[in-house]
C-alpha cells in the first residue's frame, strides 16, 4: 500500500512539486507569522519577565509599562515593612532623547533600577559590569543598537535629554517591541536622564519570601495603599502583552496573516491532491475491480498526503531558520521554539489529510465497472 502510494505521488513529479510548493508556502508564512507573534509577546514584557519582582506596584489604571506616571515614594517605605518583603526598589521606565553623534536625536527608553539591589537591572550582559552603573552619569545599552546610537564601545561619552553620560557596559539579545532602544542606569541617573524627580517613582518592585502567597499579599498591599495598582509579575506582563498585541491590532494582523497562509496552503494543497486523485481513478477503479476494499484505496490517498506534508515540512522548516536568522539580523524578534515546530508539523499533516478527504468523496462513488469501459 505505502508503495503504490509512493508511485502515485512520484509518477508526475511536476504536479507533487506544485503540492510541495503550496505546503512549503502556507508552512512557511505559518511558521513566520506564529514566530513573530511569540517574538512580539516576548519583547513586549521582557522587562517585567526579567525584572526578579514578583509584585508590581503602579499608579491607577496604568495599561502598559512604557505608560505610568510617577507616585510619591513614600509607598515604598510601607512596603519595605511588611514581613513578607525581602526587597522592594524604586523603578523607572520613562522615554527620553538620545543625541546622536550627528546632532541628530533617537528615541530611547531609560530603565533606572537600584544597582545595589538585585531587581530590575539589565541581563545577558557580554560587555562591562552592572556595578559600573553605581557611578554617575553612567549607561548601559544592548550590542543591537549601538552602532544605531553612535555609541560602540565602553567609554563612549553620549548625551540623553542634554546630560552626557557614558558607556559602561552592553547587553545581548535584549529587543523591545517598539524597537526603541533600552537604556539602563541607575535611578538616580535615571531622574536626571527622565525629569522625573528624586522622591517619585513609576513602579515599585517587590520580591517576596519564599512561599508567600502572592495573591494574598498583593491583595493586602492593594488594600493598604490608595491610589495605585497591585499585580503579580504575571498579571502585569499580561497585562502589557494584550495592550500591544491586541490594543494596538498587531497581534490581530500576525494572527490573520498565519490564518491566511493556512488557507491558501490547504487550497492548493487540495487542489493538486485532487486533480492527482483523478488522474489516477481508472487505478482506483482497478484496485477495486480485483477485489481492493474502499479503506485500501482511502489508505492509499491518505498516504499519499502524510508523505507530501513530510516533504513539504522538512523543506519548509530549512527555509523558516534561514528567514527567521536573517530577519534576526534586521531587527525582527522571530521567536520559533521546539514545541512550535511540532504544532507546525501536526499543523502541516492535519492540513494535507484534511485536502485529501476532498478526493476521497470522489472514490466513494467510484464504480469498478469503469475500467472495463472504453
């Protein structure tokens, strides 16, 4: 059975290079469009996933991280009491102006943390020293944008919102979804770089205990404080994650673009399995002329299917990592992980299966009698 099924498929090699085409194309643009999708989500909170806290403290109604305004400080103080804190620090995330070389000016975001504590400073770091950033009128950025920011080696002296400042140190990897640039300082480089004064912060950063119940705890402090919001670590990356993926609509757009690759695929797909199927009916009608079952014939279309999904997906999955390094190196996070190319592949075989059903109601009313007509 399986090697009829290979003849079938390998008798008109044009029309299986067509199918593999369209299952490489519609798993192709899947793969992408579900890469960038899980690329977004990551950038869009990595720094709240980075960050060691597992409470976030903000001003009321705060949708996203780039968009909070400052509180008073004394907030801190009364969460630093309470016995199930072992750390809470002050925190900034504010944009500001980076003057570039040229005099030219780029976006940048600031994140000032508190670099004798352990929360919310930078990580993958390949260049430099976190304590470097105890000293005044100090940075660090990522590797990505520096040539962006004029700025490519440690002691490169810049200027952010007309106060220099200088490069100590740089990170990896580390993207954002609106592509502007990270900057970390410490917070009292960061009230320089932002205006925004010494006793006010954004956030409040809090690691617990081990063994707290965090939502105990943040129900607590929600209770306690007036004026600002309590979420655990996970709420508030969510929380940042659907405002960009779903109140922006980008997430819409890359979910619809995964969905119209699909149906072009399974078009096509169906369209080639279809037409070999037919080209072939007078075989069928043979196989069931000598005594075959409906199930024999079916088996045969089906595997026809699983080996055109097994072609197609292994040169799909060649291309994908191509693209996917490539788009690396321009700025997109495309994010494609294991369990990702096993839903692709489970994806690309239920994709086939189901275009070849589309034949297999041809076969059921197949008469056997066929064959022996002129």
């Amino acid at each position: 059975m399986a090697s009829l099924a290979v003849k079938n498929l390998f008798h008109d090699k044009i029309r299986l290079a067509v199918t593999i085409v369209g299952i490489v194309f519609s798993v192709v643009l899947v793969a992408m469009q579900a890469g960038l999708f899980m690329g977004f989500t990551s950038t869009t909170s990595n720094i709240i996933d980075h960050s060691g806290a597992d409470i976030w403290i903000t001003s009321k109604g705060v949708p996203f991280i780039e968009a909070a305004p400052p509180f008073p400080e004394q907030r801190l103080f009364r969460v630093q009491a309470l016995p199930e804190v072992v750390e809470a620090q002050k925190y900034i995330v504010q944009f500001s102006m980076w003057q570039l070389p040229s005099g030219a000016h780029e976006n940048c975001e600031i994140v000032g943390f508190n670099p004798d504590g352990t929360l919310g400073g930078p990580w993958n770091i390949v260049e430099g020293n976190v304590d470097d950033l105890r000293l005044p009128y100090t940075v660090m950025i990522d590797r990505f944008y520096a040539e962006r920011l004029g700025a490519t080696h440690i002691g490169d002296m810049v200027e952010i919102a007309r106060t220099r400042a200088r490069i100590v140190g740089f990170t990896s990897g580390i993207r954002t979804f609106t592509t502007t640039p990270l900057v970390f300082t410490s917070i009292r480089n960061a009230s320089l770089y932002t205006g925004i004064p010494d006793n006010k912060a954004q956030f409040v950063l809090v690691r617990t205990r081990p063994g707290t119940d965090i939502d105990a705890l943040t129900a607590r402090i929600r209770s306690d404080l007036s004026g600002v919001d309590v979420w655990s670590r996970q709420e508030f990356a969510a929380r940042t994650t659907n405002y960009w993926m779903f109140g922006t609509g980008a997430g819409i757009a890359v979910i619809a673009g995964g969905l119209l690759g699909l149906l072009v695929g399974v078009v096509i797909v169906a369209q080639t399995i279809y037409a070999a199927t037919m080209d072939h009916l007078r075989e069928f009608g043979t196989l069931k002329a000598i005594g075959a079952s409906n199930w024999f014939v079916y088996r045969v279309i089906f595997t026809q299917a699983v080996i055109s999904a097994v072609l197609g997906y292994a040169i799909a999955v060649v291309i994908a990592l191509v693209l996917a390094s490539k788009g690396q190196q321009g700025g997109a996070n495309i994010v494609l992980s294991p369990p990702m190319w096993v839903g692709l592949f489970v994806l690309t075989v239920v994709m086939c299966l189901t275009a070849a059903t589309v034949s297999i109601r041809k076969v059921m009313k197949l008469d056997p009698a066929m064959v022996f007509k002129g």
